[in-house]
C-alpha cells in the first residue's frame, strides 16, 4: 500500500526520465489526472491518455523531450507537502519556482492549478509540488 500517491506520482516521472524512458505509465487517482492536465497545459509533457478500461485504472503519459539535446522538459520535480507535514500558504504568501521559469502546483478549494493561477484568482492552499 502506497501512503503518497503523488510522491510515488511524481518517482515514477523522473525514473522514466532518467532512464530516457519515452512513456511511463501510473495508476490514476482525481489528483494525479489534474496534475496531468496541468504538466501537459505547461508544456512539460508531451501527451497524456487516461485509461479507464484497464483495472486499475491508469494515465499513460509521453514523455517531452529535447530533440538535438535529448534533454528532458522537466528538470526538477520536487514534493513539498507531504502526508507527514502539509504546506499551506495563503493568496499572498504564493512561492515562485526559479524566479517564474517553474510552476508550483497548489490544491486550492477551486481545484488544482499552477501558483500563478492562483495569485490572480487570490486564492491559497496546499502546495504540493514543485516543477521546473
């Protein structure tokens, strides 16, 4: 039994990219489908399919990278709250990742998205990971 979903969310990503996987596959939750959205709204992933006929359920993600370099898209991807010691801030308190080049993913009580979505709806919430 996993007790961090996103965490192991996130492990699986940057396994896959460190070993220039081009696709990863991971088993699907409602938190893990809008941080899909949001990698592949920013860029950071190529493409995304949900896949609801498998048991359980899984996200198959493409994975984006470089074509002269062979670099991946995503550099970083860190987790900040955790199930051990939860990161709330409020509308004004919002972190910025490399100086506007990341994102910041925040659950807020208007759904999942980015730190700058965020600032300009004035709303706060957990941080729960960083991307850059």
């Amino acid at each position: 039994m996993n007790t961090d979903p996103i965490s192991d969310f996130l492990t699986r990503i940057r396994n896959a990219i460190m070993a220039n996987h081009k696709m990863v596959e991971i088993p699907s939750s409602k938190t893990k489908r809008e941080i899909t959205k949001i990698l592949f709204e920013k860029g950071f992933i190529l493409n995304y399919k949900f896949e609801d006929a498998t048991h359980p359920a899984t996200i198959k993600i493409a994975l984006k990278y470089h074509p002269a370099t062979k670099q991946s898209a995503v550099n970083k991807l860190e987790r900040v709250s955790r199930p051990g010691l939860r990161k709330y801030v409020n509308a004004g308190e919002l972190p910025t990742v490399l100086n506007g080049l990341g994102i910041a993913i925040i659950s807020t009580s208007h759904g999942m998205m980015t730190d700058k979505e965020a600032k300009t709806q004035n709303v706060g919430g957990e941080v729960l990971c960083y991307i850059s």
